[in-house]
C-alpha cells in the first residue's frame, strides 16, 4: 500500500549509506555530484546528483567508517566592516548650531546699537502726538525707515 511504500522511503533514506559498497561509490563521485553545473551545449542549469542534505549524509557516513573526508570548502574571513554608529542627530548637529550661535553673537552689538538708534531717532514731543493721531502704523514704519537711511531725524 502507499502507506508501507512511504515507511520504506524513510527508512532508506536513514539507511542510505550504511551499505559501504554504496558509501564508496558516492565518494568516487565527490566533490562533482554535489556542483550544479550548466550545460554549454544549450545553456541549462543542471542541478547537482547530491543535495546538500545528501552530502551532509555522506559526510557523516564516511567519517564514522573512517574514510578520510577531504571536500568541504574552506572557510574564510568575514569580510565586513566595523563603522562607527551614526549616533544622535542632536550630536552631530551640535557644531553647526554652536557655530551659528557664535555668529549671531557676534552680531548682537550692531543690533543693540542700530535698535537704540532707531529708539531714538522716534519723534518726540509733540511731533511724536502728531504721529500718533495723524499717521497709520505702517505710515509710521515708513517714516523710521526713511530716517535711519538718511542718518537721523531731518
């Protein structure tokens, strides 16, 4: 029955090199059967006549019947590398905005001094009350302006 033929592949596929005439004869075979290969004639993939699980099988099998296993691929060195993490934005950041810091600084006397000025060059008086009553806020603005280009009150 399909039940009994299945137990029966199991069991040979536990068993598949304990036959030692088996063993030698997959060995013989080594390392070609377990490369896939193309064919140059037209092209197609040929898959390898030992699966990876088949040839850990075989390995297996040949060292515990004491046969020499010589095909195993020889490890090499883990060629990635080590980089730095990148770390917190607000940490890398920190010299540019430090650095800006410093030049608004550097600027803050002219400020001051060109805001007093502005301060003030404002009409006072009675010529400040009749700005107030007479003239609108951007009239106002405009009036400064033309002041400070000109360098002071006229």
């Amino acid at each position: 029955t399909e039940r009994d033929d299945r137990a029966r592949d199991r069991t040979t596929r536990r068993a598949m090199f304990r036959n030692v005439e088996r063993l030698r004869a997959a060995l013989a075979k080594m390392p070609d059967a377990a490369r896939a290969s193309v064919n140059p004639a037209n092209g197609r993939f040929r898959a390898p006549e030992f699966s990876g699980r088949v040839v850990a099988e075989l390995r297996k099998a040949a060292i515990a019947n004491g046969y020499e296993w010589t095909h195993d691929k020889p490890r090499g060195t883990q060629k990635t590398l080590t980089r730095p993490g990148k770390g917190h934005k607000c940490d890398r950041e920190k010299p540019a905005r430090e650095a800006a810091r410093a030049e608004a600084l550097a600027k803050q006397p002219e400020l001051i001094a060109a805001y007093r000025a502005r301060m003030r060059s404002k009409a006072k008086g009675l010529d400040k009350t009749w700005d107030d009553f007479v003239l609108t806020k951007s009239e106002k603005t405009l009036k400064i302006r033309m002041q400070d280009q000109q360098g002071g009150k006229k």
